[in-house]
C-alpha cells in the first residue's frame, strides 16, 4: 500500500463516518422532540415534579439550618 492508495483510504473512512453520524441525527432528531412534549402533556408527572421540588427545597433548607435548629424541628415533629 503506497502513500497515496492510504490517504484515499482515510478520505474514505472519513467520508463513511460523517455519512453514518449524519444518517443517526437524521433518524432520531423527532424522537428528543417528542418525548419532551410527552412529558410536559402529563399532568399526573407535572405534580409529580413539583412534590419532588418541595421535598428537594425542604432537604436543602434543613441542610444548610444550624445543627440545633434541627435537632428542634425533630423535637417539634415528635410532640405532634
């Protein structure tokens, strides 16, 4: 194999690759599409992401609080 008969040979694979990466765009450009709208048309997952907000939110908040202000709220929790 000569010098020339291989740089062919790399324009070829070249080629071949942008021209299977192109083809795998193509297919599953509609696919993210529609799986997004999927998911904002559901409202039971709509709830679903807004409790796990409140619950991330609460977790963050008890996360930053001084150790005493919690061993407080675990006191509150149980006089319940």
């Amino acid at each position: 194999m000569n010098e020339y008969e291989m740089v062919a040979f790399i324009v070829l694979m070249v080629m071949v690759t942008v021209m299977m990466t192109a083809r795998w765009k193509y297919k599953y450009r509609d696919q993210s599409r529609i799986e997004s709208s999927d998911a904002a048309a559901n409202p039971r997952l709509e709830s679903e992401v807004a409790r796990l907000r409140d619950r991330v939110e609460t977790l963050e908040r008890i996360a930053v609080e001084k150790e005493d202000s919690l061993t407080r709220q675990i006191e509150q929790l149980r006089d319940r």
